[in-house]
C-alpha cells in the first residue's frame, strides 16, 4: 500500500477505536475513573481485593451494600472481558453473596452489568444489589412486542 495513505487510515482507525471506548493510549487511563479508584488515587470503600479484581461500595448504592466488582485490567465491556476474567468474576459474585447473606442478612441478590448503552463508567463493573423484601427495586418488564421480537431472534443459536 502507499505509504500516504497509511496515516490517514491509522488516524482514523484510531478515532473509530476511541469514540467506541475500545482503546486507552498513555493519558486516556487517567481518564478512567476506576483505574484510578484501583491505583489508589481515589478513595473507595473497598470489601474485597485480589490479584484481578477489586470490590467497593457504589457511591450511590441503589440498596444497603450495593457493591461493585471491578477487574484491575482496564476492560470496558463484555465484548473484551476474557473468559478466564469472567470466571474469576463469577467466582467472587458468590464469595460476595455469601457475606452480604452473613453480614446483613439481604433476602435475595440482583446482579447488574451494563454495556455500552446505560454505562456511565467505561470501565468493566459488575453492580452486586443485595435485595430485601419490600425494597421497591424493579425491572419493568413488557410483553407488547414479544411477538416480533421472538421472531427476529430465532435464529440465533
Ligand atoms: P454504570 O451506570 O456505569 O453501570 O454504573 C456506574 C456506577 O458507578 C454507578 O452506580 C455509580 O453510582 C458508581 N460510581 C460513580 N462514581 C463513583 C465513585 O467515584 N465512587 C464509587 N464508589 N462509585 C461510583
Ligand atoms: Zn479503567
């Protein structure tokens, strides 16, 4: 290929990379809130650290102990969160719910991990709600276009 053009394409692979949150360059992790909270930077309320991830309570808990499990590895969506990462993850959701049980005594849990649209922070999280009875927390659930929906999506396996 021409060497011309090579800069115009890596500039704007770098600007379609960018504007999806898919790369971090030098300052960008400066940029990442919980790359921060994980240095240390920012204060946290931490629960529970290991070698991959660390857990802290959410700022702005949507029950008591609304916790999050953030990866050390700067990953923004599920789409780069390897699957040996997501097993670890998992592993620590249910060490997590054995204490929220123990500690305070939360009838049920709600795990939540937004992707792109509805993430506010771009930087892999899992939001771990422990639920009560009569906490009010709700998903809305509809069935007006299920029909359609089936059928767009029968293909898929
Ligand atoms: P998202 O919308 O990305 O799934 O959720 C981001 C979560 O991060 C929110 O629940 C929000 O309250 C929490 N959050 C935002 N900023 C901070 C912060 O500085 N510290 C802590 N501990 N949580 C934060
Ligand atoms: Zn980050």
């Amino acid at each position: 290929m021409n060497n011309k053009y090579i800069y115009p394409i890596l500039t704007l692979l770098y600007i379609f990379l960018k504007k999806n949150d898919k790369i971090y360059l030098g300052d960008d992790y400066m940029d990442c809130l919980f790359c921060e909270i994980i240095k240390g930077n920012i204060p946290s309320k931490k629960v529970y650290e290991d070698e991959k991830v660390l857990v802290f309570l959410d700022i702005n808990p949507n029950t008591n102990g609304h916790m999050l499990i953030v990866p050390k590895e700067h990953v923004v969506t599920i789409d780069d969160i390897s699957d040996e990462l997501a097993a670890h993850i998992n592993s620590v959701k249910k060490k997590l719910y054995k204490l929220l049980k123990e500690r305070l005594n939360c009838s049920g849990l709600t795990v939540v991990q937004n992707n792109d649209y509805g993430q506010d922070v771009k930087h892999y999280h899992v939001h771990m709600i422990p639920r009560y009875e009569n906490d009010c927390w709700h998903m809305n659930f509809r069935q007006d276009n299920l029909k359609e929906i089936e059928e767009v999506l029968k293909e898929l396996n």
